[in-house]
C-alpha cells in the first residue's frame, strides 16, 4: 500500500506539472505526505560513528575490563573467606598452644611418673591395671594434643599463604584493569582529535530509580558464551543473543517502550553480532535532534543502563556524542558523520558483553 501511495503522489505531481506548463504557467510542485520517522532516519548499515577499528577496539577494551572486574570481584570474595578461616585457625592455634602448655607445666611442676614406677608401686594387680590405662590415657592426650597442635598451624599457615596468593591475584586483575581502561581511552582520545566534541559528559546524565533483573552468569560470575541464536523481536527481525533480548524486556519493563531496532546485517560493531539495540528517544522513532521532554527521555534511558551496567552485561552505552565504558564512566564520542544517527542525539545506543 505505501508504494501505491507513492506511486499515485508522482502521477499527481507529474500531471499538475504538465498542466502548468501547458497553460503558460510556472511548474507546481506536489507536497507529498512525510513518511513516519522511522523510515526518515533510521541508523544505517554502519552508521553509529567512529570506525570500525574504535569499536573494535571498544569492544575488546570492555570485555576485558569486565573480565578483569570478575575475576577481581571473585578474589576479593575469595580473600574475605579464607580471612575469617585465618581467624579461625588463630583461635584454635591459641587452644591448642594452651593446652599444650599446661600439659608441660603440669610435668615440670610435679615430674613425669616413669611407666615403670608407675606399675611397680601398684599394691595389687588391679591397681596394676588400673595404673596401665591411666598411663596410656596420659600418653594418648599429650600425643592428641601436639598432634591437634601441629595440625592447626599447618592450616593457619595454609590460609595465610591462600590469602597472600588471592592480594597477587587482585594485584594482577586491576593491573589488566587499568590497562584495558588505557586501551578505551587512547582509541577515543585519538577519534575525539579528528573531530571536536560538541558537548560535555554532564549534558546526558538521566535519572532512573528502576532496577533490572541481573542476566545468567556462570557458577565463577563470568557470563556464559552466547550467539545470536534468539528470534529479534523488533521490526529489525533477524537474531539477537539471548542477553540482549534480556536487557531490551528489562528496559521495557522499566517503561522504557519506545520504538527500537537491534539486528542489522551488514557493517561493524555488535549489531551484526545480535548484541546491539538501537532505543529511539522519540514517539515516532529515528528522527532530528532529540530536544525537550525526548532528550529526557534518552538521558533517563541512558542513566538507567549504566545505573544497571554490571546486572545487564553492558559493554558501553552511547549517547548524544557521549560515550559510557565500565573502566571510564561518560566520554565524548566524536568523529561521527555530523547526522543524528551516527552523532547518537536521536537514539540511544546499547552494546551488551
């Protein structure tokens, strides 16, 4: 129906236009009805600004990070468990040291009781007997207690040594961290000298109050490997993983239901992949400049991404020439086509790990 609408719009034009140049006439232009916004400006096949070799580099930078922040989060987690076994281990070293050494001050205060003083002046054999199993009793708990004691400072020890083992760990995780925030930041600073940034972090903070439901992690917190496997249910069609069609319902769920696009088949970036949706800050879709109660509207869809990076698996965020990384927080994103498609000032872009 839309191509028959068009096709009669041309006729139209075509037919006034013959008439005026047959009456003597200057040529009347017919104004046809402008199609909905969607179709106006909707992103292209690779038009969310930067190159190839940013996102590329966005991309490998954030997962990285993410995978460092894991691995550091799980050692932390790791380091506060075996600190409450040291503590544990330290009290049961003390017991047993104690005991230990009252079984030492009773021997030197009183003298050990040879075994065979001991039987020779039992009176009868009963009492020899009886004798015999005291001394063997003696005899097992001072061998008990040096065992216990032994036995708790190995593990004191052992626990001590975990511990020193998961701070080299966490040491080494906010190294690969800082490094991988350095990798980010140079790809940027490099596309932001090519083009001027025409506005500051502080022009897209958003609020939002709304938490999402954390996606699937593996038994370790990492996040399961994943393809683009699920059906895209926006007009996009095509396939998305399944976390990003997680984070699209949470976002919907959070009333965030404007119109939205994630597949696409050509060009870079995660699109491509099924792990990218384009949200609309606009009623009608992909249109100019979001201004007024539609940039608000993006800045508060915006914050509540980042506000929810770590439950959704978010790799960056894009939006209005700003960029949001794990490892950076909010930075100008520039060296884009001067549209608001690649500029990101009519959409909100979302990439998840």
């Amino acid at each position: 129906m839309p191509e028959v609408r068009h096709r009669a719009t041309r006729t139209a034009a075509l037919l006034v236009a013959t008439l005026a140049v047959a009456l003597g006439g200057a040529p009347v232009t017919a104004t046809a009805a402008p199609a909905p916004a969607t179709a106006l400006a909707a992103p292209g096949q690779d038009e969310e600004g930067g190159t190839p070799a940013l996102r590329d580099a966005l991309e490998a930078a954030s997962k990285g990070y993410l995978d460092a922040k894991r691995a550091l989060d799980t050692s932390v987690q790791r380091q506060k468990q075996l600190a409450a076994e040291v503590q544990a281990t330290d009290a049961q070293l003390a017991e047993r040291t104690q005991q230990v050494g009252e079984i030492a001050g009773l021997a030197y205060r009183t003298g050990r009781l040879s075994a065979a003083s001991a039987l020779l002046n039992s009176g009868s054999p009963d009492g020899f007997m009886d004798r015999a199993a005291a001394l063997d009793t003696i005899a097992a708990n001072e061998d008990r207690a040096l065992r216990e004691l032994q036995q708790a400072r190995e593990t004191a020890n052992r626990a001590k040594l975990a511990v020193e083992i998961e701070i080299r760990e966490q040491t080494k995780q906010k190294a690969v961290m800082a490094k991988r925030k350095q990798q980010a930041e140079r790809a940027l600073t490099v596309a932001n000298q090519r083009a001027a940034a025409a506005d500051s972090g502080d022009s897209v903070r958003g609020t939002s109050s709304k938490t999402a439901r954390p996606a699937p992690r593996n038994s370790d917190g990492s996040y399961p490997s994943e393809s683009c496997s699920v059906n895209d249910p926006t007009p996009a069609n095509g396939c998305i993983t399944p976390r990003t069609l997680h984070a699209l319902n949470q976002a919907k769920a959070a009333g965030f239901t404007r119109y939205v696009s994630c597949y696409r088949p050509g060009g870079s970036g995660e699109h491509p992949k099924g792990r990218a949706c384009d949200f609309a800050a606009q009623k009608g879709g992909f249109g100019g400049d979001a201004t007024g109660g539609d940039r608000t509207y993006g800045n508060n869809l915006a914050a509540y991404f980042v506000n929810n990076s770590d439950r959704l698996a978010v790799l960056y965020v894009i939006w209005y020439r700003q960029i949001w990384l794990p490892s950076s927080g909010w930075k100008s994103y520039s060296g884009a086509n001067g549209d608001p498609s690649s500029d990101h000032t009519n959409h909100v872009h979302l990439s998840v790990y």
